[in-house]
C-alpha cells in the first residue's frame, strides 16, 4: 500500500497541492515573497545564507509533515471503510 501511496504523492498530489488555487493562498505567497525581500535586504550575505538554509530545512520538515498526513489520511479511509458498514458487510 506505502508504494501505491508514494506513486499517488509523487505523480498527483504533490503537484495538485503546489498550485496556486485561491485569492487566500496568493496573498500569503505574496505575502511571504515582499518579507523575503525586506529581510534579505537587512541582512548581510553570511546571514542571508544562514537564513536561506534554514527556510530550506523548514521547508523539507513542512513536506515531510504534509506527506505523513496524506498517507495516514488514506491510511485512515481505507480501514474506515472496511472497518464499518459501508460495503454492507455487517
């Protein structure tokens, strides 16, 4: 199930999530872009680099994150739906 789940994530999901799909989502990625701006120019380019590596690792925990929660949701469906009475099995 983990492998058909990883093909799922990797050829659909991954890429359905990505995209920009509401007014809400394009105000926080304009939002973060302009502080991305004024903070780099604050900063000097050691820092800049400290600062670019550690939104790398954030980023790389938030898709782990995201990733786990879409496999335990479907994790979840599937036991859900044979765990109770949708197919009329008991």
């Amino acid at each position: 199930m983990k492998e058909t789940l990883e093909k799922l994530w990797n050829e659909l999901f991954a890429e359905e999530c990505a995209l920009i799909s509401s007014k809400e989502e394009g105000a926080l990625v304009k939002k973060a872009a302009e502080m991305h701006k004024t903070v780099d120019a604050l900063l000097t380019m050691e820092q800049r680099e400290a600062v670019e590596e550690y939104i790398e690792a954030v980023y790389e925990m938030q898709d782990f994150s995201v990733k786990k929660a879409f496999f335990k949701g479907c994790e979840f469906a599937v036991s859900f739906f044979f765990d109770t009475d949708f197919f009329g099995k008991e």
